[in-house]
C-alpha cells in the first residue's frame, strides 16, 4: 500500500470489504468456541479480479466440517450468470461487477445438532467506468434438522424474528415466507429442505416494502450476519452432549443427501459461484461430509423419520404460546 | 386390450417399446447372473403421459445398488425441457414428444469393481396431430473406476470398439471422443467422470457423419445397449472377489461425491426427466448409495488417488499392444 492510499478517504468498496471482513471473523471465533477447534484458512485469488478467504473447520469434536468463507470478487460479468442474476441491466452495456459476502454452512457430527447456514452479501452493476446502475443486498440464514426436535425450528425462528423486528415488523413475516419458498426441491414434491429461516434478495435502499435507506438497509443486514449468535449458538450448546444411535446417523445421512441434491439443483448463489469462476472447492464447502442415498420407502407412522418430514411442512414457527 | 388392437398392425411406436422391453429384461437377467440377487420392480405413471419401470437391486452380494429402468413417456413438451432439448422444433409449433429407453447405472460394493453407466433412448418430436417432425436416437455407456486399473480401461473400450466396428469403422472414434466432451465436470478444471466410453445423441437415419440407414441405426444402438455383457461383465468377475482396505472404501466415496456433482450439475438426462415429471427416485437411481466430500488435498505421487487421477485424462484405451 502506498501513501498515497493510505490518505485516500475510504471509498464506498472500502468499507464494504472490512464489513464482510469483521463479520467473517467474528463468526470464526462463534464456531470456534462452539467447537474448542480452530479453523484453517485457505487463500485464493480468481482469474478476472478478486478472491477470497475460505476457512474450514474439519473433524472438529462438535462440526464435522464447518466452512466460514469470505470472497470479494469482480469483474466482467459471465453471460451465462447475467441471466441468472436478477439486476437491472441496461441494453447495450457489457455489465462489471462488484460483490462481496460471507458465507457460512455448517455440519455438526451428531445427527442431534441441525446443520445451519448463513449468507449475507452486496453486489453492485456497473460500466467499464465503474458507474453504477444496480446494487443491493442479499442474504439470510436457515435451519436443516436431522433429528425432529420441533423446539428448535421454534427458538431459531423466534430470535430471527427478534433480530428483524429491530428494523422492522414486517420484515421477520416477508423474508420468512420468501425462505420457504426458496428451499424447497421442487424435484421432491416441493419438500423444504429443512424448517426455513429468512432469505432475501435484491434488496435496495429506499424501496417501498421494506422502508429502508442506505444506512437501515446495510444495519439490517449485518443484524441477520451475526443472527447466529443468538439463533443457533444456543441449540448446539443444548444438543451437543446428547446420545445418539446408528438409526439416527442413517437419517442424518439420508437428509444431507437432500441437502446435495437442492444445493446443486436448484442453489442460485451455488450454481453463480461455480459460473462465475470462484474457487470450486470453497463453493462446494456447503456440501456434507458424508451424504447416502436409500433406496425409496416411506417412513414408518411415529416413526423419527416421519416426525421428521412433518416438521419439513413450512410453519409459523415464531408464534409464540 | 380390444380385439381392434390385436388386429391393428404393430406401429412403429409399438415397436419401439418392445424394443425396451427386450433390452431391459436382457439387462436384468445379466445383472441378476453377475450378482446372484434378484431386482425389485416398481412401475410409476407419468402426469401427462406415459411411466416406466424401476427396477433395482439393492444391498446385492457384488451391487451396493443397481438400477436397470425403462421408460416410455409422452405428452406436450414442457418449455424448460425444450430449450436443452436440441431437436427441430418449427416455430409457432406446440411439440408433443414420445420417448423410450433404458438407463442402467450399477454402484459395485467393492471399489475394486468400476461403476458404469449404460443409456439408450430413441425421441421423436410431433405436433398435436402426431405427424413427426423430427426423431432421433441418442445413448452410450462409460466406466468410472475408482480403483487405478488401467487394463480395465482397455478391456472395456476395446469391446466397445469391436461392438461398434460391427456397424461402421469410423463409429468407435466419433463416439469415444464425444463421450471424452460430455462427461467432464467442468467445474473440476475439466476432470473426466470416469474413463470414458461412447456417448451419442441426435442420430438421424442416412445422416452422412454416420451413414446408417433407419434399419442400420437401430441395430447400431441394440448392439450398444447390449454391450455390457462383453465389455463390463468380464471386468466385474475378474475383480468382484479381490480383497480391499479402508483406504480403498474412502477413495470410491471421493470418488462417488464427484459422480453426484457431474449428474445433478452437468447431467442433460437428469435435468431432462426432473423436468419433465418422471419419477425422480427414478431420475435420481444413478445417485450413489454414500459419498463423500473431503476436505481438499493434492493427491501424493505415487498414490492410488494419484494413479486414479492420472486415469481421468482421455486417453486411446482402445490401441492394441
């Protein structure tokens, strides 16, 4: 860095990457008290501009693989990812990008912790010139069950609500319905990949529905990037130290093999990254260690299994009494 | 059944689904010789047309799973289905569709035994009335060690190539290279899913690249549906009662987790009958019974993994000496 950066006033790109930064390491030191393990960091750089910061924590004694990871990527944006994109593109300009987020799935080793995730992101269109002509926010964080302990979906559901209604009544109801509707395998009869959360994107200052300007908009959104702390912190700490069988290791396994399936399928941000030229293996960190495919039955009535799928029903979790 | 059907001569369409009928149940019958067990079968009909039946050996003494399914649907095109489709369709036309063929993928138990993949299918394209306006055949097979033995690479291309030099020279050359294109998970830096084989699609009657006629065509894709008994059955008995080790079990897991990637990401067939509502146990049979995502390594030289590895570059398995 010269001097002459360092007396550069922050630009807007600055901040948003110290933003993204801060927040990848405070989730590391989250999962890392979580665990009592350490997450080792891999480093790498995309052709065409940016990279990104991949930890993993492998064969922890709580995650048996948790992946916190950070990148900054930019450039020309890929034809075939423009489609996919959703921003305003004005015809006749071959769009650059600029994007930055944090993105975190966990896999816990007992089939009695769920497996979360969590994404918060900015992304921004402009010219060659870096005149921009589109940008917003995305993100959101969900709940993966792998034993059916309804309790849960409800203390996830009721300290997202809690985290969102900081900025706003109705952004806890908008986002939660928009999480179940975005994970679900539309393959598997629309069954949801697990109890939902929030989910959000293309979300711009000043729009009508959520009432938010620039500075609300970016407060809120940090709020969801460190939402774990008090959604899912607390569930490991009760899960952990349970028992557990080889039954529910089988189901675990079975549920993280529906897991693959909506993430290569039907993931928007999975099926972006491996277009857009990130780091294949940092992408595909959301997928579990150790995924099985049975052969097809249906579970057995009072049965975990069934317990399970009626949980995969979406449901006003945060209600309270 | 009326008598007026008994009397109505054999159509063409009649014809064909005999033809995967015969195919399936001569596949079977080779599967039950090689593994001693007996497929289950279950039938499904498709909304808007058609179905098919799944047959499966699950939990068999040399098959951990093999799926051997027939299919034969109809109705109108579904739009998204169109477009991946590839065939002639005029515009301002509603394409209706008929289909049939047979799919097989077997999974081994040992990882001394490669997997393969076995399709052959015939299409044709018609408007409302049922006047064809475009039909073709498609299919191939290929092998995925996941164990290096490069000898069963050669055994099986070999057989490939005097299967396919039966019904024309330049066959084997044009279908080999073709399945080198498509089965590359191209998110893996191009790494090949297994070793290869034939793969063909959009073949026509009296087409100059491979001058069949309609009779010469069908024969040409019997004998490739009909090639796992000379070309992977002799490779299953010589290795199915080899000793292995933990080390070998892992390998075929990673190796698996890179078939899944290629079948849900890349995978036309699949993303086809997702599509277009066939049963997606069915769709999704080719999915392996467990794999798993490793954290990422280089392979060390001189390893299995690196000598595995070194087997994904296409390569001329065919030459004699």
């Amino acid at each position: 860095m010269t001097t002459a950066d360092l007396l550069r006033p922050a630009s807007r790109r600055d901040r948003l990457a110290a933003w993204t930064s801060q927040l990848q390491d405070e989730i590391t030191a989250l999962f890392e008290s979580l665990d009592g393990g350490r997450f080792a960091e891999a480093v790498w750089a995309r052709e065409g501009g940016g990279g990104g910061a991949a930890r993993l924590l492998a064969e922890g004694a709580v995650f048996e693989k948790a992946g916190v990871n950070r990148a900054l990527v930019e450039g020309i944006l890929p034809p075939e990812a423009a489609g996919r994109l959703g921003g305003n593109i004005p015809a006749g300009t071959t769009p650059h990008f600029f994007a930055t987020g944090v993105s975190v799935v966990v896999h816990p080793r007992s089939p009695m912790v769920p497996t979360t995730h969590l994404n918060v992101r900015y992304f921004e269109l402009t010219d060659a010139d870096g005149h921009v002509f589109d940008a917003w926010y995305g993100g959101g964080t969900d709940l993966t069950p792998t034993h059916p302990f309804p309790e849960d979906a409800r203390e996830f559901h009721r300290a997202l609500k809690r985290t969102c209604d900081a900025h706003g009544a109705h952004l806890y109801p908008t986002y939660k319905a928009w999480c179940d509707e975005y994970f679900r395998n539309t393959h598997r009869a629309n069954e949801a990949r697990g109890v939902g959360g929030v989910f959000f994107d293309h979300l711009r200052p000043d729009e009508a529905a959520h009432g938010l300007d620039e500075a609300g908009l970016h407060a809120f959104v940090t709020s969801v990037g460190r939402a774990l702390a008090t959604a899912y912190a607390p569930i490991v700490r009760r899960r952990r130290d349970l028992g557990y069988t080889a039954r529910d290791l089988r189901l675990q396994r079975h549920r993280r093999a529906r897991y693959v399936e909506f993430n290569l399928l039907h993931d928007r941000g999975t099926l972006f990254g491996l277009q857009t030229g990130a780091r294949t293996e940092s992408v595909l960190m959301s997928m579990p260690p150790v995924a099985e495919w049975p052969a097809p039955e249906d579970p057995e009535p009072g049965s975990i299994e069934a317990a399970l799928a009626a949980m995969l029903v979406p449901q006003d979790w945060a209600q309270e009494g």
